[in-house]
C-alpha cells in the first residue's frame, strides 16, 4: 500500500497564477519551455502536476525533483507508484541486481522505466544518492490535492475520481461533498488505485457525457492521451502525449492557465514553435 499522505488541501493563490501541466514523463525541456513561454514567476506563481512525472522521456530524474520546489505541486502517477512498488525490495535490502530488464517481474521496466539503470552504482550494487532522494520524493506524493473554495475551487488528481458503484449509481464521480469528507476522515481503501489506474471516464465508457457534473469542482487529470484537451464529468483531461510528440506531431506537453479560464500553450519535439489556444 501506498505510504503518503493521500489528499492535501491548499488555499487559492492570492498574489500569483495557477498553472496546471498534463503528464510530464521526463519531458523537462519542454516544461522549461512552456514555463518561459507563460513568463512563470517563481514567486508568485504555482505549478500543478497531474502525476507521471517519470518514464519514458529523457529526463525522469530533474522532473521528480521538481517536487522539492516550493512552487511545484503534483499527484501521484501510476507510473510513481509502479516504481515505487519496483524498487520496493531494493529499500528493504540496500542492494539491487544490475540486470534491471531480466529481473523485473512487475514489467515497469519494460513499461518505461529502463532509465533508472543509469543510476545505478556498479561497485556497490546501489542506486545513487541522487535517485534515492527521488523515490523518496515520489513517496510522499499525495493522491489528490483540493485547492481554493467555491466558484474557484479545483482538484488535481492523476486519473478519474470515479466512484466504485458506478455502474449502479446515477452519479458516476465523486463530488465536493464526498472529497470534503475525505479531507476528515481520509479516502476510501477501495477507491484509491482508480485515482492513477482508471481510464472509464476520457476513454468514453459514459459518452455521450456532459461536460460538467454538477457537484464536483474542476477536476484536472492526465493518463489518458488525446491530442487535445478534453472535458468529461468536470474532468479536465490533460494528457497530450508529451513523450511521443518526438515521433508523432499531434502530440505535445500542454501547460493549463486556471485564471485566464483555460488558455493554453503546448511544445513538442517535432516542431520549433509553440501552439497558443483557449479551452472553453
Ligand atoms: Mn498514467
């Protein structure tokens, strides 16, 4: 089971913007872009991440450790979680088989995670420092976070905040209502995998939906990649496919401004130039 502190609540921004940035995967040049396109102000400003900040780009590492900067803010990954559960073992024993590929078991490896190999120390049979730190940040991720109150409130979750009786309850998601009650008495053991596994909701499951639900705040989520953003039962899906944008073009990493009520820009490794747009 996961060891965090699950749901944290954060007051709205007085003084600066909220950003929100869909699944990272090691893409970390193409967030410095996108942070130097929306001109971000490290003092005033706020990052939010919705989870996967790990595997697959090229720079796992520097993303994850975006998480000891006061202004970043992110939700656990199902691909955090999965590392964690990988190097689960390691942090029992302090040691760990060079073959990463041949002993995975669980398939993260396979699944994007090959790049931890290249922290690991030969001569001591040991990760590095450095990555060490790493996991250790990714393990105090919370599960959700719930920011500001009322018309500005928002929430930040890696997937879906679908509820377990869906397909008998006429209410699909979990509402303010029900994450107000969390915040006391914490999460549900039987809901908290959807919040970085499930794809019911973006991958269509209800359609045709509405766009909002009402009783649940924004709701702003990744995992499940579309080449634009998409909203669903007050799910702001922003998994633009970041990792793959170097090999095909209508994918990109997509950076959310909350206040400007939805405008956007997104990068990607195929083209020189960054796309500008409103979601409304
Ligand atoms: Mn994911």
């Amino acid at each position: 089971m996961l060891q965090c502190s699950l749901i944290q609540k954060l007051p709205s921004n007085a003084i600066g913007r909220d950003f929100v940035i869909g699944d990272l995967h090691g893409c970390f040049d193409l967030l410095e872009s996108l942070m130097k396109a929306v001109e971000f102000n490290i003092d005033q400003d706020r990052l939010f991440a919705v989870g996967d900040l790990v595997d697959r780009g090229s720079y796992s590492l520097p993303c994850l450790e975006l998480i000891e900067q006061p202004w970043f803010y992110a939700v656990m990954g199902n691909h955090e979680a999965m590392m964690l559960d990988y190097f689960k073992a390691y942090q029992r024993t302090g040691y760990i088989d060079p073959y990463f590929d041949e002993s995975d078991e669980s398939g993260y490896i396979e699944y994007g995670g090959d790049w931890v190999a290249k922290y690991y120390q030969a001569d001591k049979a040991t990760m590095s420092q450095a990555f060490e730190h790493g996991l250790e940040l990714a393990a105090n991720l919370p599960l959700l976070i719930v920011v500001g109150e009322n018309e500005q409130r928002f929430h930040v979750v890696h997937s879906e905040l679908l509820r377990p009786d869906y397909s008998t309850n006429d209410i699909k998601v979990w509402l303010d209502s029900d994450i107000d009650e969390w915040l006391e008495n914490g999460i549900p053991e039987n809901t908290k995998e959807r919040f970085y596994w499930g794809r019911t909701i973006m991958q269509g499951y209800f359609d045709p939906v509405p766009q909002l639900q009402v009783g649940l705040s924004r709701t702003f989520c990744g995992h499940t990649i579309h080449q634009n953003i998409r909203q669903k039962l007050s799910h702001i899906c922003l998994d633009t496919g970041a990792y793959s944008s170097d090999v095909n073009s209508a994918y990109s990493l997509t950076i959310y401004d909350i206040k400007a009520g939805g405008s956007w820009v997104s990068a990607s490794y195929c083209r020189n130039e960054l796309v500008y747009g409103d979601f409304v």
